[in-house]
C-alpha cells in the first residue's frame, strides 16, 4: 500500500481495486525509480521484500521440520 502511494506521488496511478494483483509491478516501477532518482533503492522496497522472503524461508523449514517428525 506504501509503494502504491509513494508511485502515486510520482505520478503512477494504481486502480484501488487492483491493487494486490499489480503489487510486484509496483515493486518493480518503485525500484526503477528510486534507483533513477537517488542512484539507490528505496527504503520500501525492502521492508516488503525482507519479511516475504523471511516467511518463505520459514514456512520452508516448518515443512522440513514437519516431513521429519519434529
């Protein structure tokens, strides 16, 4: 929702109804142009990345751990 708002500041509109299913083009389109802008990547492209891949890692090792026995 952050980086819907940050993009709509820039002047990239996201239709509210559509706004889950254009979430990794908005990830995309922020990174772009933060990189453009400030030659880095935003602050909130990683506060939504992190924890994704935090709870990909996690959900995978719950698996592990469950197929195991533990």
């Amino acid at each position: 929702m952050r980086i819907a708002v940050a993009l709509n500041q820039r002047g990239i509109k996201t239709p509210y109804p559509f706004m889950g299913v254009l979430m990794f083009r908005n990830l995309h389109r922020y990174r772009k142009i933060t990189v453009n802008e400030t030659g880095k990547v935003g602050l909130l492209f990683y506060s939504f990345v992190i924890p994704i891949n935090a709870a990909w890692i996690l959900a995978i090792a719950a698996l592990t751990l469950r197929n195991f026995g533990f």
